[in-house]
C-alpha cells in the first residue's frame, strides 16, 4: 500500500484504530498532520470526507473525552524527584521547590510568588503566607505551616534554608533562574519554569505519567492531598492545608490507586 496519497477511507480506519489510546484533540492534530503532509507533496486530500469527520464523531461518542488529571506525586515520587537534584545552585533551588511545593500542597502560582518575607521561622519548622492564591478571591492572604521533615534529604524547611543560603537570598523571591554557570538571577521564575523543572527532574528519576494522568506541577498537590488520606488525615485539616472551600472538589483530588501501600489481593487471605 502506497503511504500516499492516503484514501478518506484509509484515514478514517487508522483514526478508528488509534480512537482507543488517544484523546480527540490528538487525533484532530493527526488529521491536520496528514492533511498537511499530503498538501507538501503535493497530494489531495479531503479532510470533510465523511469517512474522516463521522470516524472522529464516533470516536467521541464512542470513547468520550479522556478526563486529563495530573498523576499524583506522592512521598515516594518526591524522594526520587529529590534524590536527582545535586548540590549545585540549581540543584540546591529545585529540591526546595519540589519539597516545598509538596508540602505546601502548592499551586505553581503560588510558589514562584514565594518571597523572603513570607517565611517565618518557627519551633515546628516554618509559617508561609500566601498573599493570595486561586481560592482567595478577596485576597485577604492564607497562611500555612511547613512542618520540619523527619528525614534531612527530603525536609522541606532544611532544604529552603540550603537554598537561601547558598544563593545568598535575603528579600525578595525565592525561586529565582539559575544559569548554567550557577549565577543566581534576581527576578522570580516564570510559573511555567516549574513545570519544565518538574519535567527534567522526572526524566532524570525515570517517573512516567501516562495520557490520562500525566507529570505536572499540579501533581505535587493532588499527590499531598491523596498521601495525607492515605495516612488518615482528617477531612477538614487536609482542606484548611490545601485551602479548599469544597469538600467535593478537594476528594477530586484524590487518587483511588495509590490511597493503599499494598495491592488489594494481599487482603484476601490467601
């Protein structure tokens, strides 16, 4: 079979079968993709042939929208993200990020507006105001505790102090661009700069998401929420932590699959 030029119908069959793992959005850039390499050589191409638009249509009615979540990064996950992060400045800046934005149940937003000045120190470990944050539509600010951790490498308050410390910080933003000399910049990083981090330090520890469930910044929170159910935390301090108004939305973020250390079967008494 000749790769081109594709046939409606030949299209149409491929999108049925990849209908399956993919979300529709996906497929829709495939089409555009296709459409885009037959009109380079030259080719025709309909891509409103009903053999195309009714294969997509079904597979929407078929399959649905897969529900995109971020995957939960919980104690485990952050150990690992942790354990790739060196002793560098930029290594030094990542392992507080990632530790505190866990522990903080932090929304990106909310950890690249960190500045100096939010920080207090105290007996249990640290006070973090957050001025204001996506639930805070007064702005009245929230504030939160940041208990010391009971292991050196992955406690949130010793690692932001290491941080500070080396980058010689004392006002200002915390999380700040460090270049690939180890300078450390003055302005605060871009939220979108927590999301690359997260990314290279996944990569480096081998922790994949899934299409569904993907490695995202958001993950640091629903990985807090869905680690302290698992722990038995109450309902109500896990909301005062993670600042939600609704019990519903803050259970959403839960995730059933990793609420349990063992598999299911283990209970069965075999």
């Amino acid at each position: 079979m000749q790769p081109m030029p594709a046939s409606p119908e030949t299209v149409g069959a491929y999108l049925a079968a990849a209908g399956l793992g993919y979300a529709l959005p996906t497929l829709r850039r495939r089409v555009a993709a296709i459409a885009r390499a037959h009109r380079i050589a030259k080719y025709p191409i309909d891509t409103k042939h009903p053999a195309i638009r009714e294969t997509l249509r079904g597979v929407a009615r078929t399959h649905g929208e897969p529900a995109r979540r971020s995957a939960a990064l919980t104690t485990e996950e952050i150990q690992k993200l942790v354990e790739v992060c060196g002793e560098d400045p930029a290594g030094l800046r990542d392992r507080a990020l990632l530790l505190l934005g866990f522990a903080g149940a932090l929304r990106r937003s909310e950890l690249v507006a960190i500045d100096v000045g939010h920080l207090r120190t105290t007996p249990n470990g640290l006070r973090l105001m957050i001025p204001r944050s996506k639930t805070d539509g007064e702005g009245a600010g929230e504030e939160i505790g940041i208990a010391r951790g009971s292991q050196a490498e992955t406690c949130p308050v010793r690692a932001a102090r290491a941080w500070l410390r080396t980058a010689m910080i004392a006002d200002g933003p915390v999380f700040r661009r460090v270049t690939q000399w180890g300078t450390v910049g003055r302005k605060r990083l871009h939220p979108d700069a927590v999301r690359q981090i997260l990314r290279r330090r996944a990569d480096a520890a081998g922790i994949r998401g899934s299409l569904i469930e993907p490695v995202t910044p958001h993950g640091m929170r629903a990985g807090f929420i869905t680690t302290a159910c698992r722990n038995g935390v109450p309902d109500e301090e896990i909301m005062a932590h993670s600042r939600h108004r609704s019990l519903t939305t803050m259970r959403s973020y839960v995730r059933r699959a990793k609420l349990s250390k063992t598999s299911p079967s283990s209970k069965l008494g075999l």
